[in-house]
C-alpha cells in the first residue's frame, strides 16, 4: 500500500470519526435526525450554534420589538384568496 492511500484511508477515517461525534452532538442539541445533519452545511451548524454567542447577539429596543409586533399583526390580518 503507499504512503498516499495510507494518508488517504486517515483522513478518511478521521473525517468519519469527527462527522459522527458532530452527528451525535446535534442530535442531542437540537434536536435534529441525521438526515438534517447531512443535508445541512457545517456554514449553517456554525450559525445555529452561535447564537448565543453575546457577541452575535443584535440587542432588541422596545422600536425594534413594536415593528416586529407590526409585521406580524399586518401578515397574520393577510387572507389567503
């Protein structure tokens, strides 16, 4: 065997390993079955795993809350045809 495919079957095996161990870790977190593991992006599991990271956290004033209560009431008042 050379050294490439043995490189090759570790990082495999490492990547298995890791992807698994993540699989499990959302599934406990949020929630999720595998298959919305696999069908998202490690881009959108760092996101929802950031959320409660002070630092990405967008504080909401008393204007920002009456506009969001705003939107919802004219979008809940919207009736299908």
């Amino acid at each position: 065997m050379s050294s490439i495919q043995v490189e090759h079957d570790e990082v495999a095996l490492y990547f298995a390993d890791n992807a698994q161990k993540t699989c499990g870790q959302v599934a406990w977190l949020l929630g999720w079955r595998p298959a919305e593991f696999w069908e998202s992006t490690p881009h959108e599991i760092a996101i929802i795993l950031s959320v409660n990271d002070a630092q990405h956290v967008m504080p909401v004033d008393r204007a920002v809350l009456d506009d969001l209560m705003e939107k919802d009431r004219s979008h809940s008042e919207i009736k299908a045809p």
